[in-house]
C-alpha cells in the first residue's frame, strides 16, 4: 500500500496518553541571539500556544488520532489561553483546574530559522501521585513523555509511576535535556524499553554520554545493543534514522522552505505517534513523522500541525 492510501488507515488501534507541559511561547525574531551587557531590539511575531505535549496533542487531533491528554492547567492568564485555545482544538486535559499558572517560554527565531528558548516554570512542572492516579492506562499503550518533565523535580514520580505500568511502550523526547537527567534515573528510563527519539545534536550528547560511536549508523546497532530498545535519529533535511530489532533504515525526507524550527520534534513524535498508534511499521511511522515536521518548520510558530487534508495537498508523495 502507498504511503499516500496509508494516511486513510490512521486509526486508533492503540491508546495513546500524553503527558507533559501546556505553556505559552512569547516567539520573536532576532537578528543575533544577545550577548551579556546588552540591550537588542526584537520583533514580536506571535503569542501561541505550545509546549512539548501541547503540540503533539495538537498534531494527533488534526490527523485524526485520539488521546488522552495530561497537560496540566492551572488558574491564571497563561493557563486562561492555553485552555480556550485547546477548546477550538476540542481538546481537553485530565489534569485541569489546580492552584497556579501555566509556565512561558521566550523563543528568539534568527534569520536562518534556529531558535533558542528561555523558560519560565509553571504547573506543568509540578506532578504528583493525586494527577497520576486520574489517568487510566490500557494495556499495549503507548505513554509519551519529554525531557523537560523528565529532568525536572518531578522527573522520578514520572519514572516510578511508569515503572507501574504494565505492557506499555513509552515514547520519549528527551530534548536539550538528555544531558541533564541524572544516571541513576536515566538507567531506570531506558529499564522500561522506551522509543527514544533524538535531533542530531541530541545523539551527539548521547552517544558522549553513553561511550558510543558517533556515527549515526554504528550509534544506533551500539545503541540497541546496550539498551534493547528502539530509536529514531532526526536528521531534519535529511530525513530520519530508525533502529529496532526488527528493522532499520533512514526514512526519507519532504523537502520544505523553512519559516522557523519550533516544534519540529514535538510535531515529528505526533506523526510517528500516530503511525504507531494505528499499528504501522517503525520506519512507515517515522516517515509520517517527517511529512508532518516538514509542514511545521514551513510555517510560522509550533501549534500548526497540519491535518490530513493539507499534507495530502502538500505531499504528493506521502
């Protein structure tokens, strides 16, 4: 079957819980990223909804997939917006209402499209076992988590409450953070199997990290050796690496103009997400994931998911 009759088959024949951060992103462009001492000029281009759940939510809706969400919203101005935007998403969170707000992130955009975060905690970071206890979780599920909350404060109530689960497949996004996870808890991490996804610089921590091989390639079979479980190795332009212990291979790229890279990742994990959820191959589902970060870093901001309609339009060749 193409990929292109395939999108018709997304369908949830796995649960899918996502769990993780809501915040707002403050984005604006810069011409250079500030030295220390200064005082830089920046034009605002947008206030939008994002963080790493948020977006992937937002990506598995608009192609169809259904999740139950665990982003934490609290009471305030930040939490006010993420939650009326969610609304004309028709998305809700199981974990809404608590004392606090929402967290924000100040994304500076340079000419070339890099961007660079500095944020601000909020509720997101606050998990505890009462927020836990109110998701129900199917066997065969697949569980997906970030970096941020993974090496936050919070991080081991999340690992120990995945180490409850049975017969789930996490799916992580360790983001900038890999680096920041202590061992100890990284070992407990990789003990429950998880798919790891990673950008080029993020594998190049890891492979540091762990004592692997640099190369993507000799990474990923050292990878599975050590850790037995499977992982995806962004290369942007280049397409995507994809390792398991049942296949392997580079997933093809969907050449795109790039506007700006907020919420590549994020939205990169809802397609394969969806892919896997509806019982796809690994290397099927990363393509997906590259077809939807492709229409992502074309547009302005990271809560524009495309549906599946526009990739259609846009991807001829999905």
């Amino acid at each position: 079957m193409s990929q292109l009759a395939r999108l018709s088959t997304l369908s949830n024949q796995r649960q899918i819980t996502v769990v993780g951060a809501a915040v707002i992103d403050v984005i604006a462009d810069a011409y250079a990223l500030p030295w220390r001492g200064c005082d830089i000029e920046l034009q605002q281009q947008s206030v939008n909804i994002g963080g790493c759940a948020l977006n992937i939510a937002v990506a598995l809706k608009r192609l169809g997939i259904s999740a139950q969400n665990a982003l934490p919203m609290g009471q305030g101005v930040w939490a006010d917006i993420i939650r009326n935007t969610l609304a004309k998403e028709g998305l809700t969170s199981e974990i809404d209402g608590i004392t606090g707000d929402n967290g924000w992130c100040l994304a500076l955009v340079e000419p070339d499209g890099e961007r660079t975060f500095m944020s601000f905690s909020g509720v997101e970071n606050q998990w505890n076992a009462d927020w836990l206890a109110r998701l129900s979780i199917a066997p065969n599920s697949l569980v997906s988590l970030s970096g941020y909350q993974l090496s936050s404060p919070c991080g081991e109530r999340l690992v120990e409450w995945l180490e409850g689960l049975p017969d789930v497949t996490p799916f992580i996004d360790f983001g900038p953070r890999i680096a920041d996870i202590p061992t100890p808890l990284m070992a407990r991490i990789m003990a429950c199997r998880p798919i790891i996804s990673l950008n080029r610089q993020e594998a190049d921590i890891a492979a540091e990290r762990f004592a692997l091989p640099a190369q993507t390639q000799a990474f990923g079979h050292a990878w599975l050796e050590t850790f037995n479980a499977p992982l995806i190795v962004r290369h942007d332009k280049d397409g995507a690496w994809y390792f398991s212990q049942q296949e392997e291979g580079l997933a093809a790229p969907f050449p795109t103009m790039v506007v700006d890279t907020i919420g590549a990742g994020d939205s990169h994990a809802g397609g394969t997400l969806a892919g896997l959820a509806s019982g796809w191959t690994l290397g099927d589902a990363v393509r997906l994931g590259n077809a939807v970060a492709s229409w992502v870093v074309g547009h302005r901001g990271g809560d524009c998911s495309p549906t599946r309609e526009e990739l259609l339009l846009t991807h001829k060749n999905i």
